[in-house]
C-alpha cells in the first residue's frame, strides 16, 4: 500500500482526494475547481439519499467520463455494489485504478477505456444508475450520447453539463408555409486546438445544449421527468447562476 500512495504523491492531479494515509493529492491547478466538484457531489449525493434511503448495496453504477475516478470512488465508498468507470483516455482509467487500489475499493469499483458512443450495452448490462457528469458538452454527438445512456440505464440518470443561451421561436421549415417550433439550441464551442487536454473534446467539436433543448431531447430519447437539481447554499457559480445544470430523470 505504501507503494500505491507513494506513486500517488509524486506527482499532481485533476482532483484532490483525501487518502488513506491522512493526506491529500496535490492538484494541478491549484484547487481551483475543487468547488465545481464538491459541488456535484453535494448535489448528487442529496438526491441519490432522497431516492435510495441509503440502501445501495444491490445497486450497479455507471460513471460515463470517469475521468481519475473522483465520482466512482465516492459511489463505492457510499456503499453501491458495484460502480463502473468509462474513460475515453487510458491515462485517466490507470490513474483511476490506482486511486481504487488505494482506497482498497479494487473489488467493487473498475475502470475501462471506451468512447461514449461506442459501448456495449449488450456486454455491458442495464445499471441502476447512470452518471453523466461534465461530459455532455465535450461532444459532438450529444444526442447519441444520451441515446447510448439510455440504453444503459434500468432505473435512474443523471446528467451535468455546461449550457448555452436558448433561442426560441419558429422557422420555416423547407416552405414558408410549413413552419417548425424550436425545441431549444445547440452551441458549437470550438476546442479543435486542445484536444490533446486531459479535460477537453477528444475530437475538438462540441455541441453545448440549452437548457430546454437537454430537457426536451433527454424525454425523446427515453426518459422520463427530467428535473433540475436546485444547487445548495454556497454552490459552485456557474451551477448557482444557472449556466451549468444537473438534471436527473427516470427511466
């Protein structure tokens, strides 16, 4: 174990966990962004209690866009049975099971490398709840995305993602006599120049939904009642303001 943590503290990273042994990981930027995470967590873990009472021992998760584990080792520490990690980079699912392995949690939580969009929900199986947290809006296929989280999940999702001002009204659809409601609105963020960020599109093309075109798109593709988490007192400025959302629904 002592191996494990050492390898831990040589170097910096996105997250900053509170090890086993006392300490803390040295993140590189500083702490920065700590509060969007805590802040997730807060969220997620309020409702997730509202919704489970605490019995999670039987339940299987999904963490889609894992990244160094943060949310996959804090479900396996709350109790849920089983948690899957899916990472698009393979230096964030080696970093993730050496945080697993030192927190001992290597029996009940694992990490694979795979793109979002090409998971086998057949191999895979259906989970009892399906995270999609800071994902969404790297990619250039949102609705894909969303259409594979569905598949995937048996019981419960949860999605946060950045958002875009909504434009509404109609448009002329093929005729000006034949006249379509917007359903909401896509923005495309250029991040064609950083790719090779460990935090950014893996393609460089992001379609950043509105809130009415996430809420819209998420019933399309299966779900049912998407609702919007209110952000605790004190909550990370863009989720208090409302320029980033985390939106729960049913299946």
């Amino acid at each position: 174990m002592s191996e494990v943590l050492d390898q831990i503290h040589s170097r910096e990273w996105f997250y900053t966990f509170e090890l086993p042994d006392g300490q803390t990981t040295r993140s590189y930027h500083d702490g920065t962004l700590d509060a969007i995470h805590e802040t997730r967590w807060a969220m997620l873990s309020r409702d997730l209690e509202v919704r489970y009472g605490g019995n999670y021992a039987g339940l299987r998760v999904l963490d889609l866009a894992s990244h160094q584990g943060f949310f996959s080792i804090r479900m396996a520490q709350m109790g849920f049975g089983e948690v899957l990690g899916i990472d698009a980079r393979t230096q964030h699912v080696e970093d993730s099971r050496l945080i697993a392995k030192a927190y001992g949690l290597s029996d009940r939580v694992d990490f694979q490398q795979a793109d979002v969009h090409a998971l086998d929900a057949a191999a895979l199986g259906e989970f009892d709840v399906v995270l999609m947290l800071g994902l969404l809006y790297h990619l250039e296929n949102p609705v894909g995305a969303l259409r594979a989280c569905r598949q995937l999940c048996r019981d419960f999702c949860v999605v946060e993602t950045q958002l875009v001002p909504g434009v509404t009204g109609s448009v002329d659809f093929g005729s000006y006599e034949f006249v379509r409601p917007l359903k909401g609105s896509f923005g495309v963020i250029d991040e064609t120049g950083e790719t090779h960020g460990p935090e950014t599109s893996v393609t460089g093309i992001c379609l950043v939904p509105s809130l009415e075109a996430l809420l819209w798109v998420m019933e399309k593709v299966g779900f049912s009642a998407p609702c919007v988490l209110p952000p605790p007192e004190g909550a990370y400025e863009q989720l208090r303001h409302g320029k980033r959302v985390m939106v729960t629904a049913q299946v």
